[in-house]
C-alpha cells in the first residue's frame, strides 16, 4: 500500500509498505478520508523527530505514516475481536491513540491520558495518510450515516477538539463566544458555537480564514492584525467583555488576550498546542474569578457525542473544507496548510 510520510524540515514522501494484517484485538481500515490538521505541521516543520520529543512523545526513529484524523470502512478482523465490534463494511471514525486499556483513563475512554504509555496514530504509529490503517478495535466509532467520510475525519480530530472544549466551558445558549483563530478547529468551534445558540466573535489573522468565519455564522469578525483585539471585544459585548474564550491560535498574544477579553467570573480555554504564555496572575485571573481551562481532544465517547449533534443539527460540516487531495498530492498540499491562511485539508481515496 501507498502512505505518506513526513521526513522533517517540510519534507512528505509517498512510501511503498507492505499491507497490514490485524492481530488479535486489531481491524484494518480501509481509508476513505484522512483529515489534515493544524497540529501536524507541528511534524511537518521541524527537523526529524524533534516534535515527537518537545511533546513528551517518544523518540522516531523510522518516519511513521501521518495523519491522524482516520476515517474509512472496516475489511478485516484480527482474532479475538467479535463481528458485532467491527462488522465487514461498517462506516468508522477512529479514536487516534491506544493506551494500556485496563487503567481508569482508559477504561473510561480518555485513553490519551494513559500513564502507561500512549501511542498516537499517525504520530508514533502508522496514521491515516494511506491505503489501510491497522488499529485496535476498540478505538472505533461508528460514523452516523449522515456524515460523509470527510466529516467524520474531521470530527476525529479537529472539530471534535473543539466540540469537548466548549462542552468543558459549559456553553450555554445566549453566551458570547470569543473564538480566536479560525483554522480547522478554531473555524469548528465558530460552527458549533453558533449551533449552540451562542453569539460568536471570530478572531482571525488571514482574509480567506475571516471570510470562512462570516460564512460560518460569526456575529463578529475581528481581524487581529489591526485592532487591539480585548478592546474590540469589549466594544462588541458593552464594555463588559465575552462569557467565553477558546483559543486555538498558539499565539502568546491571543492566550493573553483570550484571558484578558472575558468577563468577570468568565471562562476562557487554552486548545492551541506548544509554545508559552506570560499572564499577570492577580488582575487577569484572581480579581476577576477568572476559569481557565486547558483541553486536549475528547474521549471516545466525546468523538460519538460529537458527530451525533452535528448530524442532528444538521450542520454543513462539509463546508469546512476548502481543499479535497489525492494522496499523490501529498507534498503539495503540505505546502499550501503550511501557509495558515486556507480552510482545512482532507486526502479523499
Ligand atoms: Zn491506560
Ligand atoms: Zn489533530
């Protein structure tokens, strides 16, 4: 089979590996879409390996297969995994990382927060940009019949990201929502945001990602590179400030800000990977009752959660891709997500 892989230093290749073979408790997956999100070009940049490390994620030797937002069909069963599991066919999302399976994080879905040891799939295991994805079984989760495969690689990272935030943030209908950065997960938290019944003020650096924003429902949409953006959103909201922040930029500037723009006893959530941030703890935090909440992904569950209300608000997810690839496209499309200022990216099989 084909897959695709980063060298480091901005580097893919379109590799030849052997097919794979479930082995007891595992599924292969026959891919049908294999998302691209903000997070991988964390892989994509640096030298080989670097990330990996930075992120508390092992070593690299071998360069894996990228990609880790997987959806595709069930085609083959290891033993031990029963049919009604993974039956032949059945449409799949997959919950991107394994742990130890028996401890309490696992047992209860979050098994990214194993202590044990995780693996990442398309990260420090063979991912989603390829013909077939070997998984454990119970890392499925099954597609609602009213998303498309790009959807559901969508959910299975980016847009489930931002849906187990906002969830964390206890969103309620009437709040005003700061959204700041509008790549694909800040742009899935404006969607689901306005789906919520909130008021959404993007925040947004890039033309096309501000556009995306509007097209998306935002209420407001402020671009970060002309306006002092607390005082923009203190204007938008009476002089009082939002209810909630989520940012997903990684920029020092929009965490402070994020912090910053909420109102007394607001909530503001950190969803953006890397980097660093300086707050001034007493006037931006402690005299204002401020939450701040950091969020990384969602459950299992949270996945299931996540692609069953966007079916049933029946959201145009779809819209949020603004660039459908062929696998052989891969560098190119690498290119162009480099550049920050497009929608998302799927490889479509
Ligand atoms: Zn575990
Ligand atoms: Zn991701």
């Amino acid at each position: 089979m084909r897959g695709a892989v980063f060298l480091g230093d901005r580097k893919v290749e379109l590799r030849s590996f052997p097919d794979p073979t479930p082995g007891p408790g595992e599924v292969v997956l026959e891919m049908k879409a294999s998302g691209m999100c903000g997070s991988d070009l964390k892989f994509y940049r640096p030298p080989p390996g670097a990330a990996q490390a930075a992120l508390g994620l092992g070593s690299m030797k071998d360069p894996f297969i990228a990609g880790h937002e997987p959806c595709g069909v069930v085609v083959a069963r290891g033993p031990g995994v029963a049919e009604r599991e993974a039956p032949i066919g059945q449409r799949v999302m997959d919950h991107h990382y394994a742990g130890c399976g028996i401890c309490s994080h696992c047992r209860v879905g979050w098994s990214q927060l194993c202590r044990a040891g995780i693996t990442v799939y398309g990260v420090t295991a063979h991912g989603g940009h390829a013909d077939y994805l070997k998984v454990p079984a119970r890392t499925l989760v099954e597609l609602p019949e009213e998303l498309s495969f790009a959807e559901g690689a969508a959910v299975a990272c980016g847009t489930g990201t931002a849906f187990s935030a906002l969830k964390r943030m206890k969103l309620c209908g009437g709040d005003t929502l700061a959204v700041f950065g509008q790549g694909p997960v800040g742009l899935s938290a404006t969607v689901l945001g306005v789906a919520m019944g909130a008021r959404v003020i993007a925040l947004e650096t890039s033309p096309q990602r501000m556009k995306l924003a509007r097209e998306f429902g935002a209420d407001a949409v402020i671009d970060a590179t002309k306006e002092d953006v607390v005082s923009a959103l203190k204007d938008l909201t009476g002089g009082v400030g939002v209810d909630l922040a989520i940012e997903c930029s990684s920029a020092a500037s929009a965490r402070r800000a994020a912090v910053r723009c909420v109102r007394t006893w607001g909530t503001a959530c950190y969803v953006g990977e890397g980097g660093d941030v300086t707050l001034d703890v007493s006037p931006d935090l402690l005299r204002r009752q401020v939450t701040l909440i950091g969020s990384w992904t969602f459950s299992a569950m949270g996945m299931k959660e996540c692609a069953e209300f966007i079916a049933k608000q029946r959201i145009p997810l779809e819209r949020i891709f603004t660039h459908r690839w062929r696998l052989e496209q891969a560098d190119e499309a690498y290119r162009l997500f480099d550049q920050q200022a497009m929608g998302k990216g799927v490889f479509l099989f």
